[in-house]
C-alpha cells in the first residue's frame, strides 16, 4: 500500500502553531491549554456547527432559542442609560413584524450607523424579551438597497468556544492553518480502496467541513450527516479502535500466570444449589480457555440483571486459588460487596476456601489483619470495594482480578486493579463483568482492548416482570397491592427517588413515605434504607429483608445496583419519569429474580415530557436489557449511557456513536488490515487523532 514516507521533508502537520502571523506567546498558550500546538491539530479543530447564511428566515417565523438570519428596515433606535447603556434597534421586515436588536456594548459610531430607513442583516438567536423577541449581539451589517435579500452560499463554521481567543480570531487561525495543508496525496494515510463508497479523501473532506463549499448540502452539513463528516468520523473512529488495540497489545506483552487446574471450580459447580445455565457454561468455558494462557486475560462478560454473573466470576476465582494464588473481586458500592462476600461465604467456605474483606468501614484492627492475611497469601480470595485498590493494599500473588459493575468504575480504576499484580512484570488476568447491556456497535467502540463473552439467557423458572405505568394519583391503591403481596408472604420494595436534590431532601422525601407507609399497612413489617445512613444501619436493613425479617422495604435508588432478593416480588418506583432507562431497568432487576410471578409498577407525575413517556413506554413494552439500551442510546447518546467517567468516549472531535454506529463495523475492518499490513500507518492515525490530546490528558 502506498505509505508516505515522514521523513523525507519536514511535516508541515507538526509545525509549531507559533510559525502562524498572529499566534504569540499569548495566544500559543490559550491554544496549547486546550491541547493545540501544531498545525494538525487546527486541522482537526472541527467546527461545533455552522451559521446557516444561505437563508433569510421572515421575522413573523422566528422562534426563541432557534438561530436564525433575518434582514431588515431600521424602524426605531433607542439609546438609555437606566442601569446601563444599551441601544434597541427595532427592525421590520415585509412580514410585518418587528424584531428588537439589543447592544450592550457599543460604539457612537455604532449608533450613527442604525439611522432609520436603514437596511440590516443579522444572525443570532432569538429569545423572549419584554417586547416579544430580541437578539442580543447579533452579528450583523449593513446591507446596501441593491443587495437586499440577495445571499452568499457559505456557511460560516462555528468553533467550540476558547477561552480568550474570539470566534473571529478563531476562524483566521484555522484558515491560516488550512492554507498550509498538504496536497490530498501527502495528508492521506487510508488507501482509496479501503474506504466506503461515496467518501472523500481527508484533504477534501477536511476543506468540505472548514470552508463549506457553494452548493453544499447544507442540511446534511448541519446535521453531520455530510460524506466529508462520515468521512472524518470514520477515520477518527478508527483511530480510537487502533489506539484501546494497542493499549491492550502492550497489556498483553506482559506475562500472566497460567491458571489450568479445575478440580476446585468442578467442586463448587457441583455443590451449587443450582445448574449452571447454557449460557453460564458457555462463558465459564471462554474463561477457563483464557486462564490457561500466559498472557492477561482481558474478558468483559455482559449479563443482564439476574442472568447469573457472580457464580461464573466465583468459578474463575476457584482456578487462581486452586493453584495457589489469589483472586479478588471489586464491587462499586458497600451494599453490593457485602452482598458477594455473603453469597460467596456460602459458597465458598465449606469448599476451605479462606476470605478477606476490605472495604471502607473495615478499619483499625480488623483492617490490619485483612491487610497482613492478603499480604501473606493467607487470603485466597478477597471482596471488596474501590478499597481494594488503596495504596497499603499489597497481594501477596494477584492472579485474577475480578471487577463487578465495571461501568460503575472509572477506566483507570480498572487499571489501578491490574497494577496489583505480581513481581516481575506479571499481571493479573482481568475479568470485567457488566449488567448494562450495551449495544454491540458500541461495545466495540467502548471495549475494543477487551473480549466480550454474553450471558444471553436468564435462569430457567423466571417469569417476565409485569410493568405497567400509573400516574401518581393511583398511589392508594398500591398500597393495597403491597398488602396482597405481603400476605401471600411475598416482599416488596418502594423506592422513592428526587433528582437533581441534595441526598438529604431524597432522604426526608423516603422518611415520609416510609411513615406514611408503616401507618397505612401495621401489619407489616417495615423497613427503610437510604444513601446517607451509616453504612452498618444500611446492611443491617438490607441483611433483615434478605432474611425474610421484613415485609416491605422502603428504599432510595441505593438498592439500584446488585441487589438479590429472590422472595421480593413486587416493586413501586416513585417519579419514575425522573430516571434514565439504564437506571430503571436496573432497578426493575431487583424483582423478578425468584419463580413467583412479579410486577413492577412505575408511578410518575403529569405532565410527561416527550422523552420520559417513551422511556416508560419501553420500559412498559420489553424487559430485554439489549433492546432497552438501544433506546437509551437513540434517546441520550452514548456519552449518557456509558457514563461521564468514560470521558475517552465523550471526546470525540467529529464522531458521534449513535449516528455514526453504522461505521463501526468498518473502522474495525480498517484497523485488523491496518494492524497487520502496515503498523507504522496504524501509529500515525493514532498520534493524529488521540496524540495531542493524549499529550494534553498526561500533561
Ligand atoms: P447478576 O448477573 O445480576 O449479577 P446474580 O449473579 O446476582 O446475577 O444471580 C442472580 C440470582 O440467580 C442469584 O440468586 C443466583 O444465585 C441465581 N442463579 C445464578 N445462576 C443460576 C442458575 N443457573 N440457576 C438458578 N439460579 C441461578
Ligand atoms: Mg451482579
């Protein structure tokens, strides 16, 4: 394949942006905190949007919030001076209606320009002011009788916003810059072949997107539809591909204890209370198969809520303590930890396996000796929390390192787990298990350093979870609801749920309703748990309705996560409307997960957004975690659904994975080509694409 060889004549891509007219020490340095030193990565500085100039919109049609160019007739001109100066300018169009251009900042000259009679064009964005809708600091000039509504065809790029340097500025930096791109051949690193059809080249498209050409699709531009887009994105996409594969073939230059005796995990298997599902089976076996390996493991196992991922994370643990080693496992919350050390006790210790706890209420003595047993090796497996991976936190001989809920975990935490490991390079497998189901598309994108294995079916005997969605008003009934299920010795949880308040509002919100509650039903047994108790009252709460101690359980969203109670067949989700879909399914988990027949009803409170009614009409409609995700994703984007912590994700310059996910497929074909057939390309996109800012993150 043709590869540009970099050494012959000075890269202009690597210029320093200071050999730019204009860019001093000062300005260099605005640039350079936002990761910008070269001339690539002005190339790569994409605009945000664009100013739609190719359109005159009639004052009559405007809208508050939407931008828009409008031309017309000065009318009237107000100067005041009340708290400060300001001048109006009122303008008319021939649609009859008047629009208000208000400056806070001015010059005389200004004013003398606004004369009446005199014809304007502007851009802004409208909002509501006292006198119906204004724009304040349009862009604007004046336009002569004989170029009245007669338009350009650019679209002028709108940058994301730099702090001290002006959208002006701005666009004469980058224009600079572009004037000294490389011809197509010497900036194009993919083979023509390679590309989708009906894609440009980068030099095309890079120009396409900076300078909107006449002619231009201008809807498709807007809505990053645009080939020139597409063309960037899969180029970007790729890059990111090739970057988490090089981070996983730098892992797995290490070395990694072989794990092959499974008399121990056959052992457990055979005292389960339970057979192993199909699926289970399948997945343990993708595991063991990589155990035996001397390179690290790196195998995300997604599973729906219940499907049944601890016993195949405890399975895998058995193979690192059967040969001598140890394994741990991390959970993101107390309650959850707790939880898996409880059901792994149970599991675990008439097979003599030894335990340690650690996590952040273990202290003093007892955190002392839970440190000196998982540093003498004394501790075959060890269950926690993030506390896990606390300096002072020393293994005596890390093998698997085993993390539940990754999603709930930042990415450097992951890596924090495996730097536990061993003396002599050697590291730990790794096994990441999720319950957010995450479409595949994005998984690829989101996960390309590890495996993935599916648990795709749920244990025989569960019977699909009954949804169904009331408004608040219906909440006496429920109550009544509650009492049946109860008296049948079912359990149930009511959870109550405020956003965007503090804990303590959420907490007094639970508090009345669990008084309400206990006062309605007083044959009940009644239980409350909350995110700001002390961590001991919140287990103690959580372990009594586990051991069937109360009927009813009044609960924040703290329960979200993990949570098994197979008895509790009944769930009441208050202001159902507030929460996301990968949250409520995450919820509606916790029921559903015995033989009994369960229901789950969401209460929420009128009027519903657009948004909410479709997300608790899903919810109504499927209880199939994939499909669930992929309307999360069509409804929020994937930077929601995946999380803030995976800012690797949200940082994407022109990508976009909801709209671009049909380019996945592709951009992983290009990177397995690549990888192979031309590694030293394969550099060069990743340092094009991720380097600056990767140079930013570590600075
Ligand atoms: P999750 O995948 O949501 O973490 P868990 O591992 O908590 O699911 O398992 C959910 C429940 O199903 C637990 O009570 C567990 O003991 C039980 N379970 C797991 N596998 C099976 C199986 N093959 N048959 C029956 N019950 C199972
Ligand atoms: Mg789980």
């Amino acid at each position: 394949m043709p590869v540009s060889s970099a050494a012959a004549s000075p890269d202009p891509a690597h210029a320093p942006l200071t050999g730019l007219p204009g860019v001093g020490p000062r300005v260099a340095e605005k640039l350079a905190a936002r990761g910008m030193t070269t001339l690539q990565d002005l190339w790569l500085q994409l605009p945000r949007q664009y100013e739609d100039r190719t359109r005159l919109s009639p004052i009559r049609g405007l809208q508050a919030g939407v931008a828009a160019q409008v031309e017309g007739v000065v009318e009237a001109v107000e100067r005041g001076f009340r708290y400060r100066p300001m001048l109006r300018v009122a303008i008319g169009d021939d649609s009859q209606a008047t629009l208000v251009l208000r400056f806070f900042h001015f010059r005389a000259a200004q004013v003398a320009q606004f004369a009446p009679g005199t014809r304007v064009r502007c851009y802004g964005t409208p909002r509501l002011g006292q006198h119906g809708l204004e724009i304040v600091h349009p862009s604007y000039r004046v336009v002569g009788e004989h170029e009245a509504g007669e338009l350009g065809d650019s679209l002028d790029p709108v940058y994301p916003a730099i702090e001290g340097i002006g959208q002006a500025t701005l666009r004469r930096l980058i224009g600079q810059a572009l004037d000294r791109l490389p011809d197509a051949a010497a900036l194009e690193l993919l083979p023509r072949d390679w590309l989708a059809a009906g894609l440009p080249g980068l030099r095309e498209a890079l120009l396409t997107m900076h300078r909107p050409p006449q002619g231009a699709d201008v809807a498709a531009l807007i809505a990053g539809t645009h080939p020139a887009q597409r063309r960037l994105a899969l180029e970007e996409l790729l890059a990111h591909h090739l970057s988490l594969r090089r981070q996983r073939i730098a892992l797995q230059a290490h070395a990694a204890p072989v794990l092959e005796d499974q008399a121990l995990a056959e052992r457990l298997r055979a005292s389960l209370p339970f057979a192993l599902t199909g699926a289970q089976q399948r997945v343990f076996a993708q595991v063991r198969e990589d155990l035996g390996k001397p390179v690290p493991m790196l195998r995300l196992v997604q599973g729906d809520v219940g499907s049944g991922k601890t016993v195949v994370a405890a399975l895998a643990a058995m193979l690192a303590v059967e040969s001598g080693r140890q394994a741990a496992l991390m959970a993101p919350t107390e309650l959850l930890a707790e939880q898996h050390l409880s059901n792994l006790r149970t599991w675990l210790e008439p097979l003599g396996v030894r335990i340690a706890w650690l996590a952040g209420k273990v202290t003093g003595r007892a955190r002392a000796a839970a440190l000196q047993q998982v540093a003498d090796g004394s501790a075959q497996l060890v269950v926690g929390t993030h506390a896990l991976m606390q300096e002072g936190v020393v293994f005596h001989d890390l093998a698997l390192a085993i993390i539940d809920e990754q999603h709930r975990f930042g990415v450097h935490q992951r890596l924090a787990l495996r730097d536990k490991g061993g003396e002599g390079g050697r590291v730990p497998h790794q096994l990441v298990m999720t319950a957010t189901p995450i479409p595949r598309t994005l998984a690829m994108a989101a996960y390309a350093d590890l495996d993935v294995s599916a648990i795709d079916e749920l244990p025989p005997g569960r019977t699909p979870v009954q949804t169904v969605v009331l408004s608040a008003g219906r909440r006496p009934e429920l109550v009544e609801r509650i009492r049946a299920a109860c008296a049948q010795g079912r359990q149930a949880y009511w959870v109550c749920t405020i956003i965007d308040e503090s804990d303590e509002i959420v907490a007094q919100a639970a508090q009345s309703t669990f008084e309400l509650l206990s006062g309605a039903l007083p044959e009940l047994r009644v239980g409350f748990v909350h995110g700001r108790m002390k961590a001991g009252d919140k287990q103690a709460a959580m372990r009594a309705f586990k051991a069937g101690e109360l009927d009813l359980l009044v609960a924040t969203t703290v329960i979200e996560v993990g949570v098994d109670v197979p008895n509790a067949s009944l769930m009441i989700v208050e202001n159902a409307e507030r929460l996301g879909l990968a949250q409520l399914h995450q919820l509606r988990g916790r029921v559903g997960r015995g033989s009994a027949a369960s229901s789950c009803v969401l209460l929420y409170q009128s009027p519903l957004s657009q948004m909410a009614r479709q997300r608790l009409e899903t919810m109504r409609d499927t209880s199939d975690g994939f499909v669930i995700a992929e309307k999360d994703l069509e409804l929020r984007g994937p930077g929601e659904l995946l999380g803030t912590r995976q800012t690797g994700l949200a940082a994407f310059r022109v990508a976009d994975l909801a709209r671009d996910a049909d380019l996945l497929p592709l951009a992983q074909r290009i990177g397995e080509r690549l990888q192979s057939e031309a590694p030293e390309v394969a550099d060069r996109l990743v340092e094009r694409w991720i380097g600056g800012a990767a140079r930013y993150a570590a600075a």
